[in-house]
C-alpha cells in the first residue's frame, strides 16, 4: 500500500517537473533577435527590437531555384541573421560581392566591407536596389550612402538602430 502510494506521488511529480519545464521554456522566436516567422501567408525574417515589437525584415516571396523554397530561404537567411547579430558582426547591412555573385552581408562597421554573408541574390538582381527596397525596416535605420571603393553607390542599414527604435510607417 505505502510502495502503491509512493509511486503514485512520485509519477505526479515528475508529470508536475515535466509540465513546469515545458511551460518556462521560451520557444526559440521568443529568445532570438531575428527568426523566420511562417504564421502569415508569406515567410518573413522578422526582427525583435527593444520593446518586444516584431519587424518585418525581408519577406520571402520567390523561389531561388531548386530546393530553395521561399520557406527554407527565410529560415537559412534568418538563421545567418541571428549568426551575424550573436557574433557582434551585423551592426550595419550592406552590399557586397563573394565568389562573382551580388549579395546581401553584414558589415561590423559604417563604411566597412562584408563581415559575414547573408543571402546570395540571383543574377539578375542589382543588389543596391534590393537593399534600397527593404523599407519594411524603416527610413529610420537607414544611412547615409557611402561611395564604395569601384565608383558605385553603397548603402548601409543601421540594424543597431532598428533594434532601438520603432519603424516608421510609410507616409509619416
């Protein structure tokens, strides 16, 4: 009788433990900066800024070819995102080229080359007009351009900045 009621508390409170754990442990979107979110209708890299407020960075509507599915392009990118942001890397978003192919990097530095890729675009693609394009992340966090090494116009995001404000909505 005693044994039977011992291992009736004991399966109780480990069920209890188990329950406990799995309520206090935050999902991954909540403890990372900058995650793939795939609730809406589109898969959209979304950064966390200071006050909790999701901003909607890139949003994720092509195909690159392939196996990369709108879906996995937002999750492998995000994933780079939070990479170059917990690396103390992604302080600026910029332009850039790696291996003759126009992407879109990090910078550590105002001015400074890539630091770390973050998506390769396709061929056709001009990657200062894809940069020039995210305004989901606000006029705010943009910079002023700089004028790269070969004579063209680069430009840099401040991510910091984003992080420590509010977008701004078009039209304000």
């Amino acid at each position: 009788m005693k044994l039977q009621l011992f291992a009736h508390i004991l399966a109780a409170s480990t069920l209890t433990l188990g329950v406990i754990s799995t309520i206090s442990q935050p999902s991954s979107a909540q403890t990372r900066t900058y995650f793939c979110d795939t609730s809406g209708s589109v898969p959209t890299t979304v950064a966390k800024n200071v006050t909790g407020r999701e901003i909607p960075v890139i949003r994720w509507v092509s195909n690159f070819g392939g196996e990369y599915t709108p879906t996995k392009r937002c999750q492998e990118v995000s994933a780079r995102f939070q990479n170059a942001y917990e690396k103390g890397l992604l302080n600026y978003l910029t332009t850039g080229i790696v291996k003759r192919q126009q992407v879109v990097c990090a910078s550590s530095q105002y001015g400074g080359p890539c630091s770390d890729l973050l998506f390769t675009l396709k061929p056709n693609q001009n990657a200062s007009s894809v940069i020039q394009n995210l305004v989901d992340i606000g006029y705010r966090a943009r910079g002023p351009i700089v004028q790269s090494e070969d004579g063209s116009s680069q430009i840099y995001i401040d991510m910091n900045k984003l992080l420590r404000e509010s977008p701004v909505q078009k039209g304000n």
